[in-house]
C-alpha cells in the first residue's frame, strides 16, 4: 500500500506560477510510475503528467512547454512545477501512483492523494 500526500495548490494569476508536492510513503520499492491527475467541474479527468521509474517523461498536449514533473528519490517526493497558468488550468490536481504501459500510452492507478485545488483567475 502506498500513501501519498499533496501540497502545494493555492490561488494564482494567470501567467503566474506554482509548484504540487508529492509525498510517497509505504510500500514505495513497489511504485512503476507517478503522475498528476487534474478535474476540472464538468470535465473530465485528464493525466497531466507521468514519470516512470525507467526514466519516461510524458507530457498531455495540454501542459507541454508550461508543466515540468520531476522526482526526488531520496525525499520519495514528486513535483509538478506550473508555469504560465491559464485560467483552464484550474481544478483539483491529484498525486497517483501506479503502473505505466507505454505501449497504451496509460497509466493503471494503484493509489490517489486527496487532491489539491488550484485555481488560476483571469
């Protein structure tokens, strides 16, 4: 069992920035994959970003060139660094883990954090 707890959300103007903490805890030696869900009301839920313990980056269209997912293996901790926020990026962002098929281009979610919100004003 893996336990993962977010930090980080907050309230910021567009074009602004703000970084999501990850903090891993439990059965970590078993994590294939980490990534950021984010819900926005009314849409659906969309991958974000995943890093994979072979070193796989993966980017949605969406975020490319604004977002960066980086990992500290000795904090067992997972960033999402988000630059130049559009306000379409708000909505709760959530920490999971799991396993990523590269050849389906998915990520098979083994836990979820609670979420963080982030809201991104006009």
């Amino acid at each position: 069992q893996v336990q993962l707890v977010e930090s980080g959300g907050g309230l910021v103007q567009a074009g602004g920035s703000l970084r999501l903490s990850c903090a891993a805890s439990g059965s970590i030696s078993s994590i294939n994959a980490m990534g950021w869900y984010r819900q926005a009301p009314g849409k659906q839920r969309e991958l974000v970003a995943t890093t994979t313990s072979g070193g796989s980056i993966i980017y949605a269209d969406s975020v490319k060139g604004r977002f960066t997912i980086s990992r500290d293996n000795a904090k067992n901790t997972v960033y999402l660094q988000m630059n130049s926020l559009k306000p379409e990026d708000t909505a709760v962002y959530y920490c999971v883990e799991g396993y990523y098929y590269s050849n389906y281009g998915s990520l098979s979610v083994g836990s979820w954090g609670q979420g963080t919100q982030v809201t991104v004003s006009s």
